[in-house]
C-alpha cells in the first residue's frame, strides 16, 4: 500500500529536498507552504513519479491549518507520515536589542504551527493505530549559544514537544522522532539575516556545511525503517562542527 507523507515548509530547503527523495520512492506527498508558485512548481516536477497535492497555507494560520487538512481529498487524507519541518529564524540580538516582532515569528512559526498540524493530523493516526511523526529540530535544541535565546528557546522546545508526542503517542502504535542537524546551507542564514546575503554566506564560509539533501535521505531512512524500529531522537553535523559554536574553517 503506497503511503502519504505530509510535509510542511516543502518550498526550499530541507522540506523540498525530502519531497524530492520521497517521489523518488514513490510515497504520495502533500506539500504544504507559503509560496504558492513554488508549491505549484514542484508538484509539476514530482508528479510523473508519485501522487501529488499541494496546499497553500501558512502554519501560524491555527483556521488555515485545519481547513487544508479537511479539505483533502482522496487518497490523500489518511497521512502515514507526518514531517513537521516548517521553522524559522529571525534575527541573531541580544535579548535586550531583540524584536518583539522577531520572537513572535519564531514562536508562532517553529512552536505553535507544528502544534496545529500535529493536532489537524494526529487524530487520524490514533483512530488508525498507525503513523510516524518526525519533526525537525536543531542543534539549538540541545545547547544554547550568544544570540540564539528565542530561537533555541522554540527549538529547545521542539526537543520537549517530540519527547511529550512519544509518550502520548507510542501506546497507539505511532513513531514519533526527531532530527537536529547543525549547519545546513539552505536559506536559513538568508531569513535568519533578513536578506544581508553577504552575511548569510559567510556562515558557511571555510568548511563544508551539510546540505539539504544529506538531511532529506536521513528522514527517508527514519521512516522507513521496518515496524516496530523508531529512531527516536538523531544529532546529526558536518564534521567540522563540534558543537554549536565550534567550526573548524579550514576543512
């Protein structure tokens, strides 16, 4: 029986990379983002090798969220596997230089709108017995550094979120699991800096950083490791990132 995985943030990055190598195993996708022409774009790309819907919504948007969800139709309404991957960063202050503006984004974005789809979603894989939720966190879920406050405050709290949707969820029958990678090259360094492309490259300047694909074949192996496997909680850096603050440039 051929699966349907749901993905939120499936524009860019991460989320459109995991599209990408899921078609190629022929899981029925729903994409979820913001960006409608992109959406559009990759379903015209994907669909000769798997089913594919679209849905254009933003996360923060609780009505919105619940509405695309109702609105499925067959045979995408029974999700398999939810990716909790929609997430941002805004800004790197101080706490007492920071945008109010900035941490609402990050709080609305990386904590509540993986919220409402799991809550839009998860009903269903109870009612069923059966489902995988895997969302995406951070290596800012696991340390703190200078600048990070809010935004490793809602990726700490993504870490708490996926260990509390296990304990609830795992009596049911459902995986829940998580991914922290560390330094991507996607276009999180671009929002993160508000555009100062030159400041977004410099992050990745002097090492190899992962890229978007080396996380999207990570999740593809999650989820399809055989029953009762669940790969509960991974950390996953490029080699020359020891930490959250420590990158050796010269590799």
């Amino acid at each position: 029986m051929t699966p349907t995985a749901f993905i939120t943030g499936a524009t860019s990055g991460i989320g459109k990379a995991t599209a990408e190598i899921f078609a190629a195993h022929q899981i029925r996708l729903v994409l979820c983002g913001r960006r409608k022409e992109r959406l559009l774009a990759l379903q015209e790309k994907l669909r000769t090798q798997t089913e594919v819907c679209i849905l254009n919504f933003d996360v923060r948007d609780k009505a919105a969220v619940f509405e695309a969800v109702a609105s499925l139709a067959e045979p995408f309404q029974n999700i398999d596997i939810l990716i909790n991957n929609a997430g941002n960063a805004h800004g790197l202050d101080s706490i007492h230089k920071g945008d109010p503006q900035d941490w609402d984004a990050m709080i609305d974005i990386n904590i509540k709108g993986l919220l409402y789809v799991t809550k839009a979603i998860s009903p269903q894989m109870v009612a069923r017995e059966k489902g995988h939720i895997l969302n995406i966190g951070s290596i800012s879920a696991k340390e703190v550094y200078a600048g990070g406050n809010v935004y490793c405050a809602t990726k700490h709290a993504v870490d708490a979120l996926n260990q509390g949707m296990r304990m609830d969820l795992s009596k049911y029958g459902i995986r829940v699991s998580a991914i922290h990678p560390g330094l991507v090259n996607t276009e999180f360094s671009e929002v993160r800096f508000k555009g100062d492309l030159d400041r977004a490259d410099n992050v990745y300047k002097g090492f190899q950083p992962l890229r978007a694909e080396h996380i999207a074949d990570l999740i593809h192996f999650v989820v399809s490791r055989p029953y009762p496997i669940n790969i509960a909680d991974v950390l996953v850096l490029p080699v020359a990132q020891a930490s959250g603050t420590q990158i050796h440039r010269d590799l």
